[in-house]
C-alpha cells in the first residue's frame, strides 16, 4: 500500500487514488463543487449507507456558503457542521484506502494535502442471533456477530464499567483487519497486557479471516494437544472471562472472541451452571467429566478388555461379547476404527453439507449405514454401543471435541496392541502434555495441577453464588 | 527459574517410592514395616540436616549423583522387568527379552518426551497422578480389608530387624532427586522434607499392612507380596480387577524413570554445561544399560548403602551459595 502523502492538487490526487486502486469498480468518486471549491468525496460502493451519505454528508455540505480557499472549507465544515460523530483525518492514501474500505466518506479539495473522513457505514451484516455452537437454557440467547464494533457494543452494555477498555486496531497487510483488545484494567496485570501485544506485534499476516490465525501467536509454540486460548461466541460468558481479569481478543469478520488465558477446567463450564442449584450445577458438572473420560476412554478401554483383560468382565458379559465379536470378519481394532472413521465421515459430511440436507443425510446415513453393518455382521453391536456413547460423551463438551475425536483414534491403537498398559502409557504422556500447556505464566491444568482449594470450589463443585460474591477471583489466582 | 510446589515434590518421590515398594520381593512381616518406617525416619533426620544446612552441590557432588540416579533408574527398569510377568503386560508375555526391551524402550521414549518438557509439567503432571493412583490403590485395597484375615499381620518375621531396615532404607530411590531438586522449590525445604516423608510413612503404613492381612498366609509362595495381595483383592464375586493395578503400575512406573531421566539430565546440565542436546536421552540410554547390568537383581545392600550416602554426601558436599537451579 502506497505510504505516500496526499496531493494538494485535486486532478493528480484523483489520477493517484486511480492508480493505486487500479481503476476497481466498487471505488466511487463523487467530484462537486461547494463553497467555490473544487471537490472530492470519495467512498466504497456497499460500504456505506445511501442515506446516511445523503442526509448527513451530501445536503449539508452543498449549502457551504463561498470561502476563500480550502482551508476555510475545511475549518467551516470541522467548526460548524457535525457531519458525522467518527471524524478521522486523513493525510496519506494508506489511511484513505484504509478507512474508505471500512465505510467511511473520505473529502478530499483542491489545494490541501489532507481529507476528512466520515463514518458512514452502511454495509449489510448479519444482526444479533442465537449463538450456534454454545447451547444454553436460562441465560441470554445473543450471539457475537461478524461485526467487531455490534460486538463491541454487546460487551459494553453487559459491562458498563468504565474499567473496561476495548483498544481498537488494525492487523493484516492486505485485510487491514479491525481487532480488539478488551479487558478490565483494575483486573488484568500490566504485565500480562504488555507480553499480549508484543506477542500480537508479531503478527505480520496479510490477512486476518479467522480466529485461528491470531491464536498461534497468543498461543506456547511448543507442541500442545489442547489450546491454552479459548474462544467463545457468548457475550455474557465474555463478560465473565473479563471480570476474571482475562484479556478477549475481537476479530472483524468473526463471531467468536479469542479469550487468553484458557483454563483446561473452563471447557465443563457453562453459564447455566449459575443458573440452577448448586447441587444440581455438580452434578451436570461431574456428568461432563465423564463424558469426557468416556469419549476418550471408552472405545480403547473395550478394545483393550475384549482382547487382553477379559477378566475384568463378569462371565454373563464376557459371554455376551464374545457371542457379539465372533461373528465379526474384523479384527475388534479394525473394527472399532473403522466404526470411528465411518462416523466422522459422516459428521463431516453433515457439517459441509447445507443445512436442510446435511441434518437429513446425517440421520439417514447413520441409520442406514449402522443398521446395515450390524445386519450384515461388519459391526458387532456391543462395539457399536460402545462408540455412540463414546461420541455422544464428545458432543457433551463440544469445546474439547477436535482433540477427543484424534485422542479417541490414538488410544484405540495404543489399547489394541499394549491393552491397559498401552492406554496407561500413553495417558501418561498425555497428562504431561496437558500440564506443560502454559501461557503467559497460567498454568492450563489449574486449579488442579498447581492445586489452588480456592478454585476448586467452582471446579469439583460449584459453591453458591452469595459466597462467590464475596470471593473477588481473578485468574491471575493461578499465575506461577 | 523452574519452581515446584512442595506437595509436586513429594509426590514426584513418593511414586518412586511406592513403585519400589510394588517390586518388593521376598517375605514381609510386620518388622518390615517397622524398617520402612525405621528407614524413614533416618532418612529424614539426614534430610533436615541437609535442608538446615543448604547451598549448593559441588561438582564432585553432582557426578556421585548422576551416577546414583542412574542406578536408580537402573533399578527401576530392573524391577520392571522382573515384575512385569506377575502383572501382566501383554506385549511382554511370551516375547522374552525382545518384550522385555520393548516394554522398556515404551517407558523410555515416555520418559523422553516427559523430561523434554520440564520439571513443572511432569511435577504437576505427577501430583495428578499420585492422586490418582492412590485412589486406585484405595478401591483395591479397601475391596482387600472385607477379605483380609488380621491375624496375619502378627506372622513371626523370618529376617533380623536390621535386614528389614535395610530394605526399608533401600526403598528410597528418589533421595538423589529430592537433594538435587529441593533447590526448586518453593518456600522452605524442610517443610517439603516433611510432606514428603510423612506422606511415605502414611502410604507404606496402609500398603503393608493390607498386605499383610491379605497375603501372610501364603507370604512363603509369594514372590511379590504386594502384586499378589492386588491379585487377591476382589471386590465382586464373579469379575476380577488385577489390571487396574497394571494401570497404577504402568503410571507409577513411567514418573519413576522420568523422575531419575530428570535428575540425570539436570546434573548433567551441571556437570558438563556445553552438553545442551540429547541430554535426555544419553541419560536414558545410560539408565537401560545400568538396568542390563542389575538384571533381575535386587542388590538391597548397595541401593541402602547408596540411599544413605545420597543424604549424607548432600550436607557435606555442598557449597555455601544459592540455591540449586532446576533447568
């Protein structure tokens, strides 16, 4: 992107921003005079709104009675009209494109070397829905849109505080994507902010266009089988995090806030736990450990007691599977992984699909396929059984998912040729995996793993909220 | 600097410790307790002295303390081996020594990948698992006490006092670890020192008195007592639960080696601070060949002699300065 100045002579300025944009359609230039001077106003088609430009820029700059020289345009239009409430100057094509491609109106005059932009957008987005991937029964149904400035809104009318700082600003050398940084400066350390921008000035993308771009680099380089950011498409569970003294990352163009940092405890959590009884709160909580345990686990323990340990198995079971698998022409690892393989073909294909098919194709294959394959034998049923537990417990914690579906494949194989002690081996290596997940000092594994009683009273359980009220936790807590 | 909480200490040692204890063979008795907790005990007189004392290892220090982690490692693959038919591995049984060394190289390339990452995750990771291999022991133990017959606990011992003592000394194969890494912990040793050795006298307590109660009747056929009262130890009727002590044995036995692959790759930072790559695996390359030359054998005598100058070598062969760095 050219760095240069602005022109002050109107026809080159103009033969400039054609040049640099290489004549692109969508770039409208609106040549008129007004107060005796010649003029410019410059936009994106799409970007910004009819009307707006119409009422607010175009009515009144027309009636500008004559002024001596543009200057005096530009002092009249700065002093007396209010045009726009977002009035950022202009004074290099870099900010003009910049700010012309996010939906400002860019004035531009013959015989000055700066322009005023006004914020007019008025692109069409997607307004506030229910959130997709984050179901919830008792707490708000908005969701974070594509839009980082409705976000931004969402967040501040959840958090009225003027503690709450949202530092908005550009990445990517192509997208100039809008990101921001948002966090409670009475909560979040200023060490913690300082080592999150330095890791965020390493970005040098072209383009930013998901979430995943910028985790990488919030995130520990080394080799982590879970993420030690998360990301949420809840405004009010974002809210939470930052009264937590966390930091929220917002992306233009994306749904989802990247959280920093991100406790392995955090993903059996849900708003709704808040919402109901303690006693109940635990138990649902208890109930997605383990589902969690059993999406990983339970397949690879099968195969491992089918094949090695059948001792563990009282007789009436034992017999139960063996009558199952000796029908099957597959050996029970094949087996199982082929069943796995089977299923996340077909939850892939569910998820590419559109909508009103992929729901219907997911069904029908699932029922189709699995019934034929135990019909024919393929599958033996107990296995079947054991896999749909297996991948209904993922769904429960669908944050984890990713990683419980490959940890899934790589237990089986670990169970069928070592049985237990494979699986416990490689449990071993897992665990420490886990536990070396850190960023920015905050260990993934707490409250556990530095072990803080503290912050097992909403991990083991969940306390009342009249003595969370007075407990003022913030994750730096747990920072080592 | 690498700093570890008292409780991740004295749970990095107190897995070696049980695992020792697991691998136990021979008779146990009620004086066998006693020396574990006679054992102890000195080991934790020698340890405060040692934590009153402070400073750091000299180098002489440091090479008589890789040479003993890597014996211990050594031992522990050791008593792998000669315990892994009792337990059940399956890709051992019926392999020879090509199950043996592939069971082996399976904890090493575990204990490689643990030990490249750190001190703190493998610490953090080894309080989670102590935690939860306790609690597995609890389920087998406590479906032991229903069946347990308590007059065997007072079954005459066949060994002197002092034998028992010094297999109760010998049951200590992290002491090496817990001088070269108390430099890593937070706040006070001593009070790490305590956690650790009360922990150990708590859990060797339970342990052998189960197994006493379970076992004494047929101490003399039984060639690991502790395996056998897990063996023994059926809470139903018509299904057994032997492998899930395989998988306590399994875990407790990777954080043992990793625990010494640790030690060794630490002192050897010390010792020879231009060796920077492959630490990690020299020293577990080193703790196999020490296991192929200990083969089979208990060497109660030496692992005693060693534990003992372990504690005494730490006070005297310190110099007067800061602390141990932990890498």
């Amino acid at each position: 992107m050219e760095k240069g100045r602005l022109l002050p002579v109107l026809d080159s300025s103009i033969d400039e921003i054609y040049r640099i944009s290489g004549g692109s359609s969508d770039l409208l230039i609106n040549r008129f005079v007004t107060g005796g001077i010649h003029c410019a106003l410059l936009c994106c088609e799409g970007m910004v709104s009819t009307s707006v430009i119409t009422e607010l820029i175009f009515e009144p700059i027309t009636d500008i009675p004559q002024q001596k020289d543009s200057h005096g345009l530009f002092h009249y239009i700065n002093e007396q009209l209010l045009l726009s409430t977002d009035r950022p100057a202009v004074r290099d094509y870099d900010t003009m494109f910049r700010l012309i491609n996010s939906g400002f109106a860019v004035l531009i005059a013959e015989g000055v070397s700066f322009g005023l932009a006004f914020g007019v957008q008025g692109y069409s987005s997607r307004g506030v829905q229910e959130p997709s991937g984050e179901g919830n029964v008792m707490g708000a149904h908005e969701g974070f849109t594509e839009t980082v400035r409705v976000n931004m809104s969402q967040i501040r009318r959840r958090l009225k505080s003027p503690e709450l700082v949202m530092e908005l600003f550009t990445k990517g050398q192509k997208s100039h994507t809008d990101l921001c940084l948002c966090y409670m400066k009475d909560r979040v350390p200023k060490s913690l902010m300082e080592k999150i921008r330095r890791s965020l000035d390493d970005v040098e993308l072209e383009a930013i266009l998901t979430t995943g771009y910028l985790r990488p680099f919030v995130e520990n380089s080394s080799f982590e089988i879970f993420d030690s950011t998360g990301t949420t498409e809840r405004p009010d569970v974002l809210c939470s995090k930052l009264i937590e003294g966390r930091v929220a990352l917002l992306v233009d163009g994306v749904p989802y806030a990247i959280v920093i940092p991100r406790l392995f405890c955090e993903s059996f959590q849900t708003l709704d736990d808040y919402a109901y009884k303690p006693y109940y709160a635990v138990f649902i909580r208890w109930l997605k450990y383990a589902a969690f345990f059993a999406a990983v686990l339970l397949p690879s323990f099968y195969v491992a007691i089918v094949m090695y340990h059948p001792e563990l198995l009282n007789s009436t079971l034992f017999m139960l599977l063996v009558e199952a698998e000796k029908k099957a022409p597959l050996s029970i690892v094949t087996e199982s992984l082929f069943v796995l393989l089977m299923y996340e073909i077909i939850r892939e294909a569910g998820v590419r699909l559109p909508k009103p098919v992929g729901g219907a194709v997911s069904i029908i294959s699932g029922l189709i396929i699995g019934d034929a394959a135990v019909n024919s034998g393929l599958v033996s049923t107990p296995l079947l059984t054991m896999t749909a537990l297996s991948v209904l417990g993922g769904l429960v914690v669908p944050e984890l998912n990713p990683q419980i579906t490959v940890l899934r494949f790589v237990f089986i194989i670990a169970g069928g040729a070592l049985g237990l002690f494979g699986i416990s081996l490689l449990s071993c290596a897992v665990l420490v995996n886990i536990c070396a997940t850190e960023d920015y000092g905050f260990p993934y594994t707490a409250p556990l793993s530095p072990f803080r009683r503290k912050g097992m009273r909403d991990t083991a359980v969940r306390m009342g909220i009249k003595k969370m009220q007075s407990r003022g936790f913030t994750v730096e807590e747990y920072h080592e | 600097m690498n700093s570890i909480s008292k409780c991740q200490l004295a749970a990095l040692l107190l897995i070696t410790d049980m695992f020792g204890l697991f691998c136990i063979s021979g008779n146990m008795s009620v004086e066998t307790l006693y020396g574990v907790l006679a054992g102890t005990a000195l080991q934790l007189l020698a340890a405060l002295v040692f934590a009153a004392k402070g400073g750091e290892l000299s180098k002489l220090a440091a090479v008589f303390y890789l040479m003993y982690a890597l014996f211990c490692g050594g031992t522990v693959f050791s008593a792998l081996w000669r315990t892994s038919g009792a337990v059940y591995i399956p890709s051992e049984s019926g392999n020879g020594i090509w199950g043996q060394l592939m069971t082996a190289g399976l904890i090493a390339l575990v204990c490689l990948y643990s030990s490249s990452t750190g001190i703190k995750p493998v610490a953090r990771a080894a309080v989670i698992a102590a935690a939860a291999g306790i609690f597995c022991l609890g389920i087998d133990f406590i479906s032991a006490v229903f069946n347990a017959e308590w007059s065997n606990v007072t079954v005459p011992e066949k060994r002197s006092l002092a034998y028992e003592v010094l297999r109760g000394t010998a049951l200590s194969g992290g002491l090496g670890s817990l001088v070269v890494l108390s430099g890593a912990v937070k706040g006070e040793r001593s009070g790490a020192f305590v956690w650790y050795f009360a922990a150990k006298a708590a859990v060797s307590s339970v342990l052998i008195l189960t197994v006493l109660a379970v076992t004494g009747s047929i101490m003399d056929i039984t060639e690991f007592p502790v395996v056998t009262a897990a063996q023994l130890s059926q809470p139903f009727d018509a299904q057994r639960i032997d492998s899930l002590f395989l998988v306590i044995f399994a875990v407790f036995a990777v954080f043992s080696a990793a625990l010494q692959v640790m030690t060794g790759a630490l002192l050897i930072k010390r010792i020879f601070p231009e060796f920077v790559r492959w630490r990690s695996t020299a020293v577990i390359v080193l703790t196999i060949g020490a296991a192929l030359l200990i083969w089979g054998r208990e060497l109660l005598l030496v692992r005693a002699s060693a534990a003992a100058a372990a504690l005494l070598i730490a006070p005297l062969g310190a110099k007067k300065s800061a602390a141990v760095s932990s890498g």
